[in-house]
C-alpha cells in the first residue's frame, strides 16, 4: 500500500487499509481476470510449441523416413565367397545374380624399420642426436637445420628438424613422429618402442597415393637411412605381406612408395579401385581377397514387412498423442492461480492444481481436430497411380482397429501382396504424385495430385499444413515477439494489465488521500470539540 499520511492518531478508530482494500476489490477482481486470461494464454502457446515440435519431428524425420526408396524397397546381397568380396545394394538394383573375380588387392604405401634403427650412440636411444654422427657432417652446427621434402602423392610439405631442437631439446623418435603428423598430410608415423621400429603409411590407398620423400641435406639423408625404412608389399595372389631391405638416402635423390589398385571385373567389365570398394548397377561391393565369386540381389521381404510395421506404429503413436490432446478433459473448476492465491499454497500444491488447469487446452482445437482428419483421410484414400489391384492399405493388410483411426496389421496378408507384387509397398507409401498441366496461358506446371500421391507423403504434406497454420496462428515456441497472432494477443494483454495497473495505482493513491482529509477533518474536529467541552468545564 502506498499510504501517504499517518492514521488513527484522531482516535477515529477507522481501519483505513481495510477500507482501501475493500474499495480496490473491483478493480483488483478485473485485473485478475485479466491476468488470468494472460497466463491461460501463454500456457496455450508453450503447449502449442510443443506440438509444433512434435509434429515437425514426425514429419522431418519419422515419415520422411518412409519416403525413401531403401525403406519401401530394400534389397539383400547374398555372397557364393563373402571372403572374397561382400556388397548391399540400394532400392534401385536390379534382382539378379553378378559374377565378380577379383585379380589384385587395392594396398596403402607403408614404409617399416626391417631390421633396427641404427644409432651412433647409446643402444636403442630414442633421442634423435644418437641416431646419426653429427661429427662427419660439415654442415651440422649450431643455427642449421635438416629438411625432408615429402609428399603423399596429392600435396607436399616440408618437414625441418633444427640442430637446436636435436642437440638442446633433446628429441626424440617420438617428436619426430609427431613433426610427420603435423604435415597435414595422409601420411601417419610411429614409433614402436617395444620393438625399435619407425613407421610411415599412407592412410589413402591406390597407385597414386604414397609415401614420397626427399632428402634435401646429407643430415636429412643420414637420419633416413638410418631409420632403416623398408617397402612392405602385399603379395595380390597370397595376400602376405613381405617387407624389402632399408632403403638408402642420398641427398635430392627420391624415394617413392606408392600404394596399389584394386583390379577386378564385374560381369565381365574391368574396375580399379583405390579402397577395395566399387559401385556398379547400383550395388557397392567390398573386395577382400582374391578371387572369383557370384553375387545375388533380391528383395529383404523381412526387412521391409518390418519397415511397414514400424510405419504403423510410428503412425499409431502420433495419432494417440493427437487424439489425447483433442479429447483431453477439461476440470473447469481448476482456473488459473493469482500471486495472493499462490501465497497461501505449498509449492506441491501449486504444481498438483496447475496440472489440472492446464487439462484440456486443446479439448476439440480446430487445428489439431483437422490434423486427425487429414491423417485418417491419407490412410483410407486409395492411391490412383499403383498399378496393380493393391490400390489400398486395407488391400495389403493395414486396417483400422479402434474408432480413432488407430491402425492393425495383418502380415499374412502384407506378405502376401508383397510375393504378388514386390513394388507395392514403395508405391502404396512412396509415390510422389507429381503430375503436369497446362494453363490457360499455354505453360505448363508441375502439381501433386493427393489420390496418386503414396501415404507417406500424403502423411508428410499434412503435416506441413499443420505445421504452417500453428506457426501463423501461434509461432514455434514460448516466445511472444515472434510476430504469431497469439503472440500479439499475448503482448496486447500484457500491455493492457500494465496499463491497468498504473490506473489501480493512481485510485489507490487517490483512496488514501480522501481517507487522509478524513482522518485530518476528523482530528480537527476533536481538538475543537476539546476546547467546546473545556469551556463548559471552566
């Protein structure tokens, strides 16, 4: 309260807060009215957001999963030697059997110490000062440095090893690894210090993909040689690797390591590939050894009777949610909770009735009740454009099995329509509908006619509308400047109860001060009855 005079000093015995409160009830009962429609408000768009979500999710990643071809038509690959090659195949492949013989391996650039590293120094040291004598070289001193030009086939750096950071930091095998590393390069090195050994190898496959140094200084070329580095092979008929003597480093004399292609034919047409892997007719095959081998592609009938039951379900689980928001009781007796109610409330208490006030936001809501519908229709309309007597979900199996479109499935039934027509399913769900006309103005444009268009993407297009009409109506989330017309409603109602307030304030004021002339007149009034009543006394 914001009294402006100090009361009961008259004697009055009027309680003038009481009397304050009492003439700011109306005013108080209107505004809380007003709050009350506010928050019921904003609850509707938090409740509105989260359906937007939901629905986006359905459509942009459940059912969009059920447009794609690799989920209505999947295939399998089975293998006559799945140790000479393996494949998959996407839903374009045709059902028919490939003869594969594969005659070279596909190999990576890979360079290995074959016998030791050898040192000047201490044995098996990691410190790249013991690995070569600085002594015999004339271009070794303080301030130089030795540089390795390496390239792995498709780029070049150069790697620098100073003499401070070989004689004063003391590097090691493992530093040097790492300066490999940090080339940027497909070129990967270790040190293995169990077994003394330095390592490089091209992570990229193929024959122009290596390990290709050069020595640009006698030291550059005396710490490579004395790496020991030898070229592992890998035998194409065998598939055992072999690893060759140490190659010797001379200065601006390069060494190339280059890896291998794969060789193989494909119902007779000849590939090479870099990684052992090849795409041919909409099959990708995995080469693992050499040798021959017949490849079958036919359709995943389990595979796909189990995509068109997590269809189902997926759709059986959206409806539910759609259906409870729609039908959700409303408790009329639970209203929205003002700041002096909440006062006399325990937190839990607070909690328990807001769940029941917020009962029933979307009891029969226009958008939602028209998503349902849509749903339903999608299901129920045959698709024009399959070009066989499964023209239906129900003729495949799928049928209602509760009065709010929940659905069932009879997989006997789908099993069935699939041995007679193994398209039906991609076409049932997946055909896109698209169809041309001509204008009155001679062009033509492209359209989707809903009774050719598959369920899924009927499904997916409702989802859209309804995606589109929330976001208008009331936006994508909790905030209220977003430019929804529920947000502006809300904005309106706040500023309305801002305004409203201020008035309440300026009459709450205006009550204190009639009652303070009132406590003023009344004390004067004493003080001259005091001087009535002394007079008669004297």
């Amino acid at each position: 309260m914001s009294a402006t005079g100090i009361y009961g000093l008259s004697g009055s015995g009027i309680d003038v807060d009481s009397m304050v409160r009492v003439g700011m009830m109306t005013k108080q009962s209107e505004y809380d009215r007003m709050y009350k429609k506010e928050v019921r408000q904003e609850w509707l768009k938090e409740k509105y957001a989260d359906t937007y979500s939901d629905i986006s999710k359905f459509a942009n990643t459940t059912m969009s999963n059920y447009k794609m071809s690799s989920t209505l038509n999947p295939h399998t690959v089975s293998s006559s030697k799945d140790d000479v090659a393996t494949a998959v195949a996407n839903a374009d492949a045709a059902q028919m059997t490939h003869s594969v013989n594969v005659t070279k391996m596909a190999s990576n650039a890979y360079l290995l110490t074959k016998d030791e590293i050898t040192r000047t120094g201490a044995s098996q040291s990691i410190y790249l000062a013991d690995i070569f004598d600085t002594t015999n070289t004339s271009n070794w001193s303080s301030g130089d440095s030795l540089s390795i030009e390496v390239s792995d086939g498709n780029k070049t750096e150069t790697l620098k090893i100073t003499y401070g950071e070989v004689m004063d930091n003391r590097q090691t095998l493992n530093d040097l690894a790492s300066k490999f590393n940090g080339l940027g390069l497909n070129i990967k090195a270790s040190y293995d210090s169990a077994n003394d050994a330095f390592s490089l190898y091209n992570a990229a496959g193929g024959s122009t993909n290596g390990i290709i140094m050069t020595a640009k200084d006698d030291n550059a070329a005396a710490l490579l040689t004395h790496l020991g580095l030898g070229e592992v092979t890998v035998d194409s008929s065998s598939g055992a690797s072999n690893l060759g003597n140490p190659i010797t480093f001379t200065k601006d004399n390069k060494s190339e390591t280059m890896g291998g292609s794969a060789e193989l034919t494909i119902d007779g047409k000849a590939y090479t590939s870099d990684t052992n892997k090849v795409s041919a007719a909409n099959v990708t095959y995995t080469i693992k050894s050499v040798g021959s081998t017949t490849m079958t592609v036919s359709q995943d009938t389990d595979k796909l009777v189990e995509n068109v039951k997590k269809f189902v379900d997926d759709y059986n689980e959206m409806l539910d949610k759609l259906n409870t928001m729609y039908n959700e009781q409303k408790y009329s007796d639970y209203d929205v909770l003002t700041e002096s109610q909440k006062k006399g409330m325990t937190e839990e208490q607070i909690q328990k009735w807001e769940e029941k006030a917020k009962s029933g936001l979307f009891y029969h809501n226009q958008e939602i009740g028209k998503l349902i519908s849509d749903l339903r229709e999608a299901i129920y309309t045959p698709v024009d454009s399959v070009d066989s007597k499964y023209k239906t979900m129900m003729s495949i199996g799928i049928e209602s099995k509760t009065d709010r479109g929940q659905l069932k499935i009879d997989e006997d039934k789908l099993r069935s329509a699939i041995a007679a027509d193994p398209d039906v399913v991609y076409q049932l769900l997946g055909a896109s509908g698209e169809k041309t006309r001509t204008l009155q103005n001679g062009t033509t444009e492209t359209y989707t006619d809903f009774n050719s268009e598959g369920v899924a993407n009927r499904i997916y297009d409702k989802a859209l509308n309804a995606m589109s009409s929330i976001k208008s109506y009331a936006g994508t989330s909790s905030e209220v400047s977003d430019g929804s017309s529920l947000g502006d409603l809300i904005r309106n109602m706040q500023q309305k109860m801002s305004d409203f307030k201020t008035m309440m304030n300026a009459f709450e004021s205006k009550l204190y001060k009639k009652y303070d002339a009132m406590e003023i007149a009344i004390q004067r009034l004493g003080v001259s009855l005091g001087y009535i009543i002394g007079d008669q006394w004297q």
